[in-house]
C-alpha cells in the first residue's frame, strides 16, 4: 500500500502533516483504513505499507485500530514517485515469486466483490511472469487521468494484452477514447510477482534498483519499521512505475473492471461520489444550510458552517482557514496553494 501522496487538492483538511490517505473522507473510517480492509483476509498476507517518515505513528495507529497487522512499515526519507518505492516493498516482500497487489491507500472502491474477481482473474497470468494493472471502466472524458488502449489480444478470461499507455489527454482526445470503447482509465493499481517486478527494473532501470538495493541493505529496522538508508534512497532517480516499467515491459496485461473507483483528487470528486441529501447537498460535520442546493460542505469538529440561499458551492471549513469556490473549480485549489506560498 502506498501511502506518500499529499493530496494538496483537498486543501485545507489535507495538509503535509495529515494527508488525505490518513482522512476520514468518505466514510467513517480513514481512506487508509478502508483501503487495508479491501485487502484483508484468507487470500492476503499483512500489508506492507511505503509511508512517509512523519507518518509512521499515525499509520501504525490508524491501522490498530480496525485491528490490521503491518508486514512491514518502510518509511521514505524522501518521495522518489512510485517505482522506486515499489522496488522497496517488492525487496520488503521478500523479492521471490509471490503476488504483490500495488495499491494507493487514498482512493475509494465501492465494489470490493467486483475487484476481488479482477485480480482473481490477473493471477494466473501474474504467476506466468505477466506484469499486470487494472484498467478503470470510464464514464466521463476525463482529462485528469492517464488512459491505457486495451489491446485486441485477449490473453485470458477477462484480462488483455495492453496496447499502449496514455498521458493525460487533452478533452477531445479523452472524449475519442471515450467513444471507442476500447480504452480505460489508468487507477495505478497493479499485480505482479516481486521478481519479476525487480527484474524488468534491472533491465530498464538498474539505477533506481541499485540505489533501492542499497537503502534496504543499509537500512535501519525498530521492529516491522523500516528505515531506507537516507542517502543512498537519495541517490535514486525518481520515477512513476508507468514510466520507468510498465510503458517498456515486453509482458503487460490490463484487466479492464467496473469496480466504483475513484482517486477522490478533488472536492468535486468528493461531491460526485457520495449520497447527498434531497437539495443536492454533501454535508459532514456541524452544518446548517437553509435553502442551499447542490453544495459540498466539510467542517471538523468544533467548527460550525451555516449556508443561507446559495448553491453549487465547496465549502470546507479546517483548523485556521475556511475554502469557498464554486463547484467545477476545485482543480483550482493548487493555484491557492501556490499563492499562498508565493
């Protein structure tokens, strides 16, 4: 489970020191949380879990508390992207020909039953050496995800040869691949075995394996914690796994499913992926709204919000500072971000 990212869009309740993987965003429970029970039971060892160093307490302790053990809790002394902490989990997991399932630990996926049944599809292929990711039913032409062309190969029940990965695309080439059919958005989940993982590394990236190599050879270890070496993680170059693996490897397959995902990378995925009440509105904490429709509205405890007459608002009320904008804007939330530390 990945657990780095900072989530700036949902600024101001996600902040470097508690971001939004660590967040009870969607449901009681944080989305870390959630994420560990979707990988919990007979067919899953204890996760391994890639966090930030000023997160190990708040990791360990959210994950207790829904009674989840860790295999292993490695802790990043910088962000180097995702294949070189992938390399580290891989290596964590012992480096041989299980299964390792690639998960971020900020995302929602309502249909657990439906993603079980996609990697149960995947194994049989992963254990043949096939790296594979799972690609994402789209609904919308949305330009804010990375795509993958389903290729016409189908190598098993359910599960294809990828054609070709996609960069985020401008909105008449995602509207296009909407229409085709044969394209799905990228959810950067994947399921491989760890060798065959750190083998394609050696071949495309020997850097980033040997730097990774070395932090865990050198690394420091209190328990299932686990500290990479500082300065040989430092010397890693930093690169997505799409990049630095997937885009290059001879043997990638996509399982296409339709599982109710979300990144939640913004408010207004937040507001589309929950149940609002009959005005349209998405409220948690101490709300008042009167005669207000269509709004998403987020206040911690201890912090009152009252909305008279307005509609199609984001309103997140968190520690100091208040955000107001209109829905369909809440990308715009980095430009804050940027001007506030302008």
């Amino acid at each position: 489970m990945l657990s780095g990212g900072s989530g700036t869009r949902l600024w101001p309740m996600s902040r470097p020191e508690r971001p939004k993987q660590l967040l009870s965003l969607t449901a009681e429970e944080t989305m870390l949380q959630l994420t560990a029970r979707r990988a919990s039971g007979d067919r899953f060892t204890p996760p391994i879990i890639v966090a930030n160093a000023f997160h190990a307490d708040l990791v360990e302790e959210q994950l207790a508390l829904v009674d989840q053990g860790v295999k292993a809790l490695i802790l990043e002394p910088i962000g180097r992207n995702t294949a070189p902490a992938i390399a580290l989990a891989a290596m964590a997991a012992g480096g041989g020909s299980e299964p390792i399932l690639v998960m971020p630990s900020d995302h929602v996926i309502s249909d657990v039953t439906a993603f079980h049944a996609a990697i149960e599809a995947a194994l049989p292929l992963v254990n043949e050496g096939w790296l594979v990711t799972f690609g994402i039913t789209p609904d919308s032409p949305e330009i804010g995800y990375g795509w993958i062309k389903i290729g016409e190969e189908q190598l098993a029940p359910g599960v294809f040869r990828v054609d070709r990965f996609v960069e985020k695309p401008p909105r008449d080439r995602a509207e296009a691949m909407l229409a085709s059919g044969d394209h799905a958005w990228n959810g950067g989940i994947f399921l491989f075995r760890a060798d065959m993982y750190l083998g394609t590394l050696s071949v495309f990236a020997p850097e980033m394996l040997v730097a990774a190599q070395q932090s865990m050879d050198r690394a420091r270890r209190e328990g299932t914690r686990i500290f990479p070496d500082a300065e040989s993680f430092a010397a890693c170059p930093a690169d997505s796994i799409d990049y630095a693996v997937m885009e290059k490897a001879p043997r990638v397959a996509v399982v296409p499913v339709s599982m109710g995902w979300s990144d939640v990378g913004s408010w207004d995925a937040l507001h589309a992926i929950s149940n609002p009440d009959e005005g349209g509105n998405v409220v948690r904490g101490d709300v008042v709204a009167i005669e207000a429709r269509n709004c998403l509205v987020q206040s911690e405890p201890g912090k009152r919000v009252a909305l008279v007459g307005v509609q199609d608002l984001i309103v997140v009320a968190s520690g100091a500072d208040v955000l107001v904008l209109p829905r369909g804007r809440s990308q715009e939330v980095k430009k804050l971000i940027d001007a506030m530390q302008g």
